[in-house]
C-alpha cells in the first residue's frame, strides 16, 4: 500500500494533515473534498455562478445532489454534470497556475523562519544575549506573524 498524504489549509494559516491509503476510500475522499474547497477559495470566481454555487452547496453546505436539484428546479444528473465540469475546471486552473501549491510552499517557508528565529532566540537567550539579535527576531517574528494572517 502507497501512503498519500494531502495538506489543506484552513483559514487563517491553520494545516490539517490527512493520511490514508488509496484503498481505504473514505480517508481519500475527505482529503479530495477539502483539496476542492480549497481550490474553490483560490479559484472560485473564475467559475459560472451556478458552478460556484453548486460547488458551495455541495461542499460548503453538506447538500445531496437531490437536494441542490430539488431547489435548482433542474435534474440530479444535471447537477452533477455541473459539479463535475467545475472541480475538473479548478483541478486545471490549479494545473495551470500552481497558487494554491505556492501558496502552501510561501506558508511552510515562513513556518521554517517562525521556527528558526524562534531556535535563535533560545541561543541568544542562552548566550550572549545580544540587544541587537533580540530586536532582529521580534522583528522576524512579527513580520512572519502578519504575513500568515
């Protein structure tokens, strides 16, 4: 069995890690449902309003295909259609632009800077206590601090 590992981004900079194996379907299909919502959040307004809103009924409200047909006045199979054409769009757009991937890439890259400021710290804490090195990792602190708001 291959281990898949999927990253997802809660608002503001929280990770959730998701990991399952291909086989055991109901861990990959809830990590592929956050990648959708996700990539709805980056790429959302280049989709049809409809596009958008069944993507957000179906994902964001929990709705069944039924459901979002019943208030839509249209088919389950044409609900569908539309969900499908639309994550298959975003799936592309992602593709094409990579934002969401670079996006998670500039947030881990201030992660590791968090980190090693913070290991810095610990150092100058230790040591030297260097004035000029403690201004310098407030200020990396907080700079990285309002970069992953």
């Amino acid at each position: 069995m291959t281990n898949l590992i999927i990253f997802s981004i809660i608002p503001p900079c929280k990770v959730i890690c998701f990991t399952g194996y291909f086989c055991e379907r109901r861990e990959f299909v809830l990590a592929k449902n956050l990648e959708v919502v996700l990539l709805l959040d980056f790429y959302g307004d280049m989709l049809t309003n409809k596009q958008r809103d069944f993507l957000g009924y179906y994902y964001n409200d929990d709705l069944s295909l039924s459901e979002i047909a019943e208030n839509e006045g249209i088919t389950r199979q044409g609900v569908r259609d539309s969900i499908k054409r639309a994550e298959a769009q975003l799936f592309e757009m992602e593709e094409r632009l990579g934002l969401a991937k670079r996006f998670e890439q500039v947030r881990q890259g201030l992660e590791d800077i968090r980190s090693a400021a913070e290991v810095i710290n610990q150092v100058n804490l230790n040591g030297a206590q260097s004035r000029d090195v403690n201004d310098n990792i407030v200020k990396i602190k907080s700079t990285v601090a309002s970069l992953m708001e």
